[in-house]
C-alpha cells in the first residue's frame, strides 16, 4: 500500500462526512485511510463510522481524549503505507491530491 491517510477527529461532526468523502473519492486507488477519534463528545465518531461503511481500506478507532497529537501518533502506529498523509477532519482534498502527490513522488 502506497499511501496511509490519517485523520484525527474530535467534534468535528459538522465537516467529517465531507472530509472522509474527499479520500474516498481519490483518483489514485491504493491507500488506507485511518480515523482516529480523539473522544468526541459529538456524533463525530458515528457519521465516520457510517462514511467509511463498506469500505475495507478504511478503518476507524477511538480513544480517550488525550490531543490531537496523540491522536496522529496513534494513527501512524496503525498504519501500514509507504507513505503517511494527514486530513484534519474539517478539511478537503481535491480528488486527484493522492495522484499529484504519487506522480511527484516518483518525479522526485
């Protein structure tokens, strides 16, 4: 696998349907995308949950609150990728972001 994608989450239920949305919809195919729920105190955990649902390269996990940088370390010892890439929850990628950083990985 090329790519790790990680996603700290922590009351971000407005926006992380649309963020998790922006990976899945990613032109380049070969990633795994790991949520990481930092205990919300929101639905955040739930609408993840339901976003990643049928997807097997998605994966999601929760954790007592303990920050944001926890939260990503956490997801970098989960992940199995080359490469690791980083999603707030309350952010988006264009579609072809995984591609464009693929090619320039290689070009580079």
């Amino acid at each position: 696998m090329k790519f790790s994608v990680i996603i700290p989450l922590y009351n971000k239920a407005p926006y992380v349907t649309k963020a998790i949305g922006s990976v899945l919809a990613q032109t380049f195919a070969d990633f795994e995308l790991i949520i990481v729920d930092d205990g919300s105190k929101d639905n955040s955990f739930s609408l993840a949950l339901k976003a990643i649902e049928g997807s097997s390269n998605c994966h999601i996990y929760k954790q007592e609150n303990a920050g944001v940088s926890v939260a990503r370390n956490n997801g970098v010892a989960l992940s199995q990728g080359e490469y690791l890439c980083f999603l707030d929850a309350d952010d988006l990628w264009a579609p072809t972001f995984l591609e464009e950083m693929s090619n320039l990985i290689a070009e580079f």
